[in-house]
C-alpha cells in the first residue's frame, strides 16, 4: 500500500537521494512546497539559493516530509528492491 504525503503550501520538505560509489553518500535538500500550477506541475523552492525543483503532474519523486524523511534516514539503503511509492497530495 503506498503512503501519503500530504503537501501544503509554505510547508517544508525534504529532497533525499543518494549518490556517488560504494559506500553510497544521502543527500537531503531542504525544499519549501510553493503549490501545483496547470503548466508546470508541484512546485519546491530551495530557501537557500532560491532555485525552483518542478515535477510535472504527479511524478514527485523522493521528497519527504519529517516523518517519512526519519524513517527514510534509519531505513537501511537496499538498493536490489524498488524504493517505496508515495502518493503526493496538495492540500
């Protein structure tokens, strides 16, 4: 059953992917939901830099909010099985 993270505007979430070679490094980009738009779809804004994360439609892929992010970071990485699906909702 996949999970819901609800998305509100104003409200901060949290890109978390991994990367590099063996050992694989997180990253966690912090990201402000600044709504959903006809053209372009959800829309993040990095308070830090004030670049813009856009995903079309309902392809919002590894964001986090608080909870989900706690347990995403003590959830071991398994990189042989599928990461788990969310649905985004915006409120």
């Amino acid at each position: 059953m996949k999970k819901i993270i609800y998305l509100k505007k104003g409200e901060p979430y949290f890109y978390a992917t991994y990367f590099g070679k063996e050992p694989y490094h997180p990253s966690i980009e912090t990201l402000v939901y600044d709504g959903e738009t006809e053209d372009l779809g959800h829309v993040f804004i990095n308070p830090q830099n004030g670049e813009l994360r856009v995903f079309e439609n309902n392809e919002v892929s590894s964001v986090y909010d608080r909870q989900h992010l706690a347990e995403w970071v003590l959830e071991p990485a398994d990189f042989s099985k599928p990461s788990e699906e969310f649905v985004y909702i915006a409120l």
